[in-house]
C-alpha cells in the first residue's frame, strides 16, 4: 500500500492523525509576518495575512478513531500545544 | 462572522487558504523523534512514529478557488517549502 505523508490513512495495524497547532487569534507572530512580507517581495499580490503553525503527524498503534482522537487530545494537552497562547485540532483520517 | 482560527474560510472578500508542508518520507526528523520519545515519558504509549511539519496558512485577496490553488502552489515552490527535502499540500477551503 502506497501511502503520502500527507494524508491521514487508516489500515489495520496503525493509523495516522494529525494535530495541527496554529498561534491563538490576537496572539503575535512574528514568523507569519516575515513570511508575508517575503512573498510581497517576491511579487505575490493580495496577500493579507499569513500566519504560521505546526503539523504533528502521529503514527499510533490505536485503531479505533474515538479513542485515538482523544488520546491525541490529551497529548496536545499535556505536551504538543501551548494552549495558553495556541489552539489545536485534531484531524483523524 | 466568527472564524475560528483553525478553519479555512472563503467569504466574499478573502479566503483563508492552507499550505501543509512536511518532511518527504525518509528524510530524517528529530524534532518528530523528541516528540514521541516525550510523549513515551509522560506515559502514552503506542505512538509508533511522530513526524512535524509546518502549516502556513494565508489570507488571500483572490477569491477564485482555482487561482487561489494555483498561486499558493507557486509560494510553496518559491519560498514555503524547501522542495528537496520537503512536501507540501495545498489545503483550499
């Protein structure tokens, strides 16, 4: 089975998910902003606003989607998220 | 309108559109591995692979679903993503 990166799959024995992490709304982002003004130097028009964020793809040996979705809650919780400042969701495949 | 930070929205004067760039597979990722090696401490167990990438996500002027398609893919080539060692996929809404 031929599987991208990108894509969250599902097979018998271990399943994909990903948390995508972005900064809170009002929170600064500098990197966000250096990017946007990158792209206007390079001669991208319309580009009103950029913010950047992370993508923690997981590999877990859970198979079944209810408890893989809240497994990865707990772990955005308890480690991948600040979630003072950051806001994450949880994509199963 | 309320938008949460994390969805991609298309409204009559901006789109909200995502680039997910990530490691190709095979190139190596410590950071993943920090990760799952983390989350093994505090007690999750059955985490098979971690892999971390980058979501950059981009308020656009176009509101064309195809031009907006087209002109991220552009970004990506020229300064998102370093396509050597990294994938990316644009996410429209």
């Amino acid at each position: 089975m031929t599987v991208t990166s990108s894509e969250c799959v599902e097979n018998g024995n271990s399943m994909k998910v990903r948390a995508a992490i972005m900064l809170k709304t009002g929170v600064l982002d500098p990197q966000g902003e250096a990017i946007r003004h990158a792209l206007g130097t390079l001669g991208f028009e319309g580009v009103e606003g950029v913010r950047q964020g992370k993508i923690i793809e997981l590999d877990l040996a859970e198979t079944d989607a209810k408890k893989a979705e809240a497994e990865v809650q707990r772990m955005c919780e308890a480690l991948l998220a600040n979630t003072v400042i950051e806001s994450y969701e949880v994509e199963l495949p």
